[in-house]
C-alpha cells in the first residue's frame, strides 16, 4: 500500500505486508515511483481500473480521494527495482481509510494481521477490527467490521497486546486486549461492545510488551518487557460464566524442582532460575503433535526456557541455559577464534523466531571483537 501525503515539503511512507515496515522518501522520489508505475501501467502489466476493486465497506458517497488512489493501481514499483508493492486482501472499510487520513503525524498508530484472517488497527483507545482475507469466493459483509474501545492507560496501546480469535467453527471473534500497565479486557464477543470483562494483572510496574494467542484451550500468552509471562485465559460459556482465568509461568524453585530440567542442565549449563528484571528479547510458539499442546520458547538477554503447556495439566519447564555462554563459545570458535579474542568480547541476543513446520528455532544475535 502506498499512500502519498499533499504539501509540497512532505514525505511518503510506504508499507508492505509480512510485517510493518516504514521508509521515508521526498517529494522527488515518490515522483519518480508513480512515473515508474504509470510506466507499466502503459504496458499494461499488473494494474486495476478505479472501480475494479470497490471496498464491500464503503456505501454510496463514502468513497474519498484516498480511497480511488489506493484503488487505481496494483502495483507500485521503484524506478531502481529494488522493490515491488502489491495490495493484499480486500480493501480497507472506510472507517479505517479516514482513521489512517485524518491521524495526527505523531500518533501512535499500529495493526496486526493474523494468520486467521482477521486484522486490527490501534489508534489511541480505538480498536478496530475487520477481516482482511476472503474465505472461498464469498464477499466480505459489513457486518464483519467491528469497532471496540480499549482500556485506560496511561501508555500508547498498540496492536501487539490484542489478540482476536474465534472460539468455534463458524463463530463471532473473541477479543483480548491488556493496556501497557496489564490491565486486561476480554470480549466474548465482539458484536457487542459494552459487554466484557476485566481483570488486573498486577504486574507492580512492569510494561507489557506482547500477547500470543495459544488456542482456545490454553488462551492467551502475555510477556512484559522484563520477562514476566502470565497465561490469560478467558472462559466464556452459560455453565461458568463469563470470566478470566490468569496463571503465572514460574519455574520450580531449588535444583530438584524437575528432573527434565537436571538432565537438560548437564548438558546446556548449570544456571539459577531466571530474574524477573532480565530483558525479554522474544517469544516463540512451536505447536505439538497434539494441536491442544504448546511448546513455549521465551528466550531473555542471557537465557533460554523451553515451557510445555496442556490443557489441564501444570505446566513445566523442559529446559533452561544460559544461551549467551554457548553463542559467545561459538563465536570464539568458529568465528575469530581464541587466539583473536579477548575478554572484551560482546555478545548480544537480538530476536527470536521459530522455523515454519518443524521443531526448529532461529536465534538472531550480534558480536563485536574490539580486538
């Protein structure tokens, strides 16, 4: 999606799906970017007529000059071709088009979409809530855009702490949001707005830095940025109720909490149990056998946890290690070598993410050898 903004001095961000990135360019370069895209549309590759792609949101005199610009072409390419835009999905509802038109150049804005085809913009308090895939050949209703407003905070919210999620086949979305501070609100459905529930989840201070949806079954993982991880998981239903359940991921305590987790020490590395106050660099979620099982890999500035986790039975860490020692031993080995390094070297643990289909992870780090 590329979206040029009016004035003579202002700049252009563009945005591409498979994550959120921004660039910035000036007034000539985004001349040159649409002389490149009026160029193929000339020869007739990979362009939309301005009414071809109509929003199914948007009803008579709701469309806006943004709204035809986005929809006039589908691909965008550099004069350089170093890089190719393409619209994704179905188009924007209106709502979310005037939301984006009319925010303020500082506001914090962020959205998510989800591997189940829903998507969600934050801006402020407000959450907006579409679906951005087409399921088979059917049209995208109205009705499926839902607008929910978030809990008070004294901190910017953004679209990493939400999570929405259907509870069946067939069903109306389930929404979970929780403030920076922790505060968390859940939706059984989010049809209706004014009907959801709270909860507080007192993290004394703590910022919330992520939510990761499990499955029905398990719920919800929330991560602050000091490496606290607490399970929400909301239960809705006419027997129990409608209510919020909150478990705290602690390990064992003492070196015979867990005789996996003994094994596993002898051959990553002794290491006590893992501070509060270490900074969280990522989570992943690595599905089991049983799709009802997670395996949770939380891997902080020093340290690797492995957790398993199963509806219905206590969760437990598999493992632990001091992952910063192995990495810097690695480094040494196979990258300087001992002789070229000294006692200066350092190491940082920059992200993490699992490997599509397999059991695997990937761990992005980085090194500076002063010598």
């Amino acid at each position: 999606m590329y979206t040029p903004k009016t004035g003579s001095s202002a700049q252009s961000n563009i945005m591409w799906s498979g994550g959120t990135h921004e660039r910035s360019f000036t007034s000539a370069s985004a001349r040159a970017v649409a002389a490149a895209a009026a160029r193929r549309r000339s020869a007739g590759v990979g362009f939309l007529s301005p009414g071809a792609k109509r929003s199914p949101f948007s009803g008579g005199g709701r469309s806006t000059p943004l709204n035809r610009s986005l929809q006039t072409s589908q691909i965008v390419e550099s004069g350089s071709g170093q890089y190719n835009i393409e619209s994704y999905g179905s188009s924007l509802p209106a709502l979310v088009m005037e939301v984006l038109k009319f925010a303020d150049r500082n506001a914090e804005l962020s959205a998510v979409l989800a591997p189940s085809g829903w998507a969600w913009l934050v801006a402020g308090r407000r959450l907006l809530i579409w679906k951005y895939r087409l399921e088979g050949s059917k049209r995208i209703a109205n009705h499926q855009f839902r607008e929910l407003t978030l809990p008070p905070s004294d901190l910017a919210h953004r679209a990493q702490l939400v999570s929405v999620f259907s509870q069946g086949e067939g069903q109306v979305p389930s929404c979970v949001a929780v403030s920076p501070e922790g505060f968390v609100r859940f939706w059984p459905n989010i049809s209706h707005e004014g009907s959801y529930y709270e909860i507080s989840t007192d993290l004394q201070g703590q910022e919330c830095d992520s939510l990761h949806f499990l499955g029905p079954s398990l719920g919800c993982l929330l991560a602050t940025t000091t490496s606290t991880v607490i399970q929400i998981q909301p239960v809705s239903g006419s027997v129990s109720g409608n209510h919020i359940n909150l478990h705290h991921l602690k390990p064992p305590a003492g070196i015979l909490g867990d005789i996996s987790r003994r094994v596993s020490s002898l051959v990553f590395g002794s290491m006590p149990t893992q501070a509060p106050e270490a900074r969280l660099v990522g989570i992943a979620v690595i599905d089991s056998i049983d799709s009802y099982e997670k395996n949770i890999i939380i891997l902080s500035a020093r340290s690797l946890q492995k957790w398993y986790l199963c509806p219905g039975q206590p969760d437990k860490v598999v493992y632990e290690c001091a992952v910063d020692k192995i990495i810097h031993e690695a480094l040494v080995d196979y990258v300087w070598g001992r002789d070229r390094v000294g006692a200066q070297l350092q190491v940082w643990l920059v992200a993490i993410q699992n490997i599509s289909g397999t059991n695997n992870i990937m761990i992005l780090t980085a090194a500076v050898n002063p010598q």
